[in-house]
C-alpha cells in the first residue's frame, strides 16, 4: 500500500520482475478491500507508514483478523520519533528507510517471505 502513485509503481514492477505476484492499493480502505476479495495466500504486506484515512499501522491491526500472521514491512520517509507516535516503535518491526535502492527492497522482501513460507 503506496499512495504515491509513481513509487507504488515502481515496487509493483521491482517485485514483479523478480517473480512476486503483487496486489496494490493506494490507500487503506482500497487495502482491505483487495485482501478481503483475494482468495489465495497473502505473503507479505508492504506499507508506508502514514498514509491519508488509514495508517500503515492501522491497517495491520484490520488485517490482523482477516489475514492472521501477515508479515509486514513497512516504508517510510522517515525514521525517527514520528513513526513511533504512528504506533511503528514495536521490536519485531521491519522499516525500509526511503530512498531505498532495489536491492534493500527485494532483500528484505525475500527474507520476509521465506519466513512466511516456512
């Protein structure tokens, strides 16, 4: 979940391109609609942290009954006490800082969900 059209674009095709397949929302509310019509697995939830009508980390607690055990990863321009007033200051929290290059993405990516898949 990406509202910037152009970023969220560009992950698509970085995940892609490496063989994930990739549902996409540009907000929250879009979010939980997409999860709640897809009938298969969901591996991974990537999601900037503030977000317009729906946080990042408020969308993980709506999932959370849905979609149980979902790894996050969340994104986000910032990295310091604003994500913490966002509910993000959790141990277990992965954050990839932007800018991120495409080898921070895909990394933590296939970390992420070859925990899933395990």
């Amino acid at each position: 979940m990406e509202d910037e059209p152009a970023l969220r674009q560009l992950v698509v095709a970085m995940l892609a391109e490496d063989g994930y397949t990739v549902l996409q929302a540009g907000n929250g509310l879009d979010a939980i609609g997409v999860a709640e019509k897809h009938r298969g697995p969901i591996d991974l939830l990537i999601t900037d942290v503030v977000m317009p009508r729906l946080s990042g980390p408020e969308l993980v607690k709506q999932l959370d009954g849905l979609r149980p055990g979902l790894e996050v990863l969340y994104m986000s321009g910032y990295n310091d006490s604003r994500l913490i007033s966002r509910g993000v200051a959790e141990a277990k929290v992965r954050l990839l800082v932007k800018p991120f290059t495409p080898d921070q993405l895909l990394g933590m990516v296939r970390e992420l969900t070859s925990v899933a898949a395990s």
